[in-house]
C-alpha cells in the first residue's frame, strides 16, 4: 500500500504531537439497493465508487495509526447516482449544513418532506491551527476517521426498526451533477454520502414525520418537560435506543444527537426519542497511537471482543440518562434488555448486513456480526 504519511519514530515531539492529535479528534468525532429497501426507482445510473482511497497506508503507518476499518473504506463498491427529479417527488437544495467534519446539505422535496445529504468522508483539520494544517500530524488527524465504520448508519436502522424505535431510513447514493444542487452544485456534485428524511412536523393538514404531532430537539425538550407537567417523555422508549446503544459501542450519544416526536395523547403531549448520526457506532480504535489516546480518555472505546466499561461507553449521554432514565423500574430495564435479545436475532444480523455493499462481503464484515451476537448474548 502507498503511504502518504511519514513517521519519524526518534522524535519525542512528533509522538506528542501526534498523541494530541487524536485526543482532539476524539472530542470532534463526539460532536459530527445499500439501506432504504425503496430505492429502486431513484436512480439514473450506477458507478463504482470507493468511501475514502486516501486512507490506503503502508504495513508501517497501519501499525501505528490502526487499522481500523480501513479495509472498507479503500475498496471499491457500486452505488446508484440519486436522480434529483424523482426521488421525494423532485429535490431542490435549500441549505449547508454539517458540522465540525461533516458536510451536508439539506433539500426540500415536492412530497412536503424535507431531507439530508450527509458525506461519507469527513475531515477534521479545518479545526486545527493553520500552521498544521499541511502537515504529517494533519494528515494522521484525518486518516483516524477511518476508525468509524462507513456505513454504520445503514446496519444500526435495521436494528432500530427491529425493536421499534423511532429512526430516518438512511440511503446511500452518490449526488449527481444537477441544477437542483443550486449554489451548491461545485461542492457536492458527484459526491458519496447518504441521504435520509429530515425529521419535521407536519403542515397543511399532511402528517409529520412517522406522524407526529410536533418534533423537537433536546433543549426544547427540557424545557417542556420543566415548563408544563401535561409534557411527558417516553422513557421507555429512550431506554430501549439506550440499550441498543449499548450493545452496538455507540459511545458519542450526547444531547444533540437526539430529536424527539411528540404525540398528542388524552391532553398530553408524549415525546418519543428519534436517535440520529451514527458516526461512531462499531468504531476500531486499534493501532499504537490511538490505544495510547484511550488511556488518556476512557471514553474512547472500541468495538470488540472485550466488552468495555459501561460508565465510559454511556459517558458522553450521562446527563440525559439522568434526566430521562430515573423514570424506569427496574424490573423494566430486566424485561427491554430480553425483549432486545430476542429481536436482535441472527436473522436480523444478517439483513442488516445485508445491505451493506455486497463487494464488502469478502472482507468478513470484519466479523461484525459475530461480536454483535457476542453482545446480544453477553
């Protein structure tokens, strides 16, 4: 393999710098047909397409920085280009979005709904100061994306739809070179991402997303739930999202990855939780650099064989675990986690894999689905 990092491994300050560099990334990555079964018809042609080439490393580099899902991200699949005048009834680009890594675009489309484009590839090293920017040390920051699994999205939905949890049906598709794209055509023609269903309510008599009678984020959230006891939460819901969080590694839940649908039930208002962004479900930290990174900050923990602690894995949603879960019985936590157990079948697994890229299937899914029964069991 070609590397286009250098490692000088006598130099003291090099391994410091590379160290804080995944630190920082690890507080970034805790902010930023293949999946919907209906996207038969909404595509004008098909083109092979590879997630992230550059992360193609030498024996030497993959030692150090990790190999993570790298063997994904360099091979080549096939993917539909979505076809802007059919799917949602027609798309015409509105907005920019994204993150601290991510770019998206938002749409709105001619079935009333609105909907998000989200990049496959992130990059992280617009956060980092413009004298490191063309550096080996950026060039290691970004290649720790490929820990995140690149489709983690697709499988986790599967799951979700599974155990009936609310979620966006994510779809992966390349955007075309169109007018729709409007001013944002130069930067996202020809782009891999995927795109799923905005969550919103509903507007002129048309239902909102999976019917709701109001969607919300998680500030909004609070406080309802602070200003009027005709507000409630489903905290059984939110913990059935929680274990499931749980057992796929899914260590990055803080409050902004969550939207929630209200429904309007005999004078109250229930909001049920919409988990969203998926970015560090199944994540490999393995590698020197980043083992190194891990003792230094527990929340960062892989996917594996060992199953981590569960204070460091539930961390990051610590403050909304103790708002919502608090509201449970115990004996409710004992009955959801066999109900999990019991729908996570192995059948199950196997369609979520299932519409992951079928020249994945060579590389064993990098025995994903045995660790996952490995969880379902444990």
């Amino acid at each position: 393999m070609k590397s286009g990092i250098y490692i000088n491994g006598n130099s003291l300050h090099t391994r410091s710098m590379m160290i804080v560099l995944i630190i920082i990334l690890f507080y970034i990555n805790a902010k930023d047909s293949l999946g919907a079964s209906d996207s038969t018809n909404y595509f004008s042609e098909e083109v092979e397409v590879v997630a992230g080439a550059n992360y193609e490393v030498s024996g030497v580099v993959e030692s150090i920085l990790g190999e993570h899902w790298r063997p994904l991200w360099i091979t080549p699949f096939k993917v539909g280009v979505l076809d802007l005048n059919k799917f949602g009834g027609g798309l015409q680009a509105f907005k920019k979005g994204g993150g601290l890594q991510t770019k998206s675009v938002h749409f709105k489309g001619n079935d009333g709904k609105r909907y998000k484009f989200r990049s496959m590839d992130k990059d992280p090293r617009q956060v980092l100061p413009l004298d490191l920017r063309n550096t080996v040390f950026a060039d290691a920051f970004k290649d720790q994306i490929s820990a995140s699994h690149p489709l983690s999205s697709i499988i986790v939905s599967r799951l979700l739809d599974e155990i009936g949890v609310l979620n966006v049906k994510p779809m992966v598709v390349v955007l075309p070179d169109d007018e729709r794209l409007g001013e944002f055509r130069m930067e996202f023609k020809r782009m891999l991402g995927t795109i799923e269903e905005n969550p919103t309510e509903g507007k002129n008599g048309k239902p909102g997303f999976a019917n709701a009678d109001k969607i919300i984020d998680t500030y909004e959230l609070y406080e309802k739930l602070e200003k009027d006891n005709d507000n409630r939460v489903d905290a059984v819901e939110f913990l059935k999202a929680r274990l499931l969080d749980l057992m796929i590694g899914d260590w990055d839940r803080h409050y902004d990855q969550w939207l929630w649908a209200g429904y309007k039930e005999d004078g109250l208002t229930v909001y049920k939780p919409i988990p969203r962004d998926r970015d560090q479900a199944f994540s490999l930290y393995d590698g020197l650099l980043p083992m190194i990174a891990g003792r230094a900050i527990t929340q960062i923990e892989g996917y594996g064989k060992d199953y981590p602690k569960i204070y460091n894995l539930s961390f990051n949603g610590r403050y909304l675990d103790r708002r919502i879960l608090p509201m449970v019985e115990k004996n409710v936590y004992d009955s959801l986690t066999n109900f999990i157990k019991e729908k996570i079948s192995n059948q199950v697994i196997d369609e979520a894999l299932s519409l992951l890229p079928k020249e994945w299937k060579r590389l064993g899914h990098k025995n994903l689905k045995s660790l996952l029964l490995q969880d379902v069991i444990s």
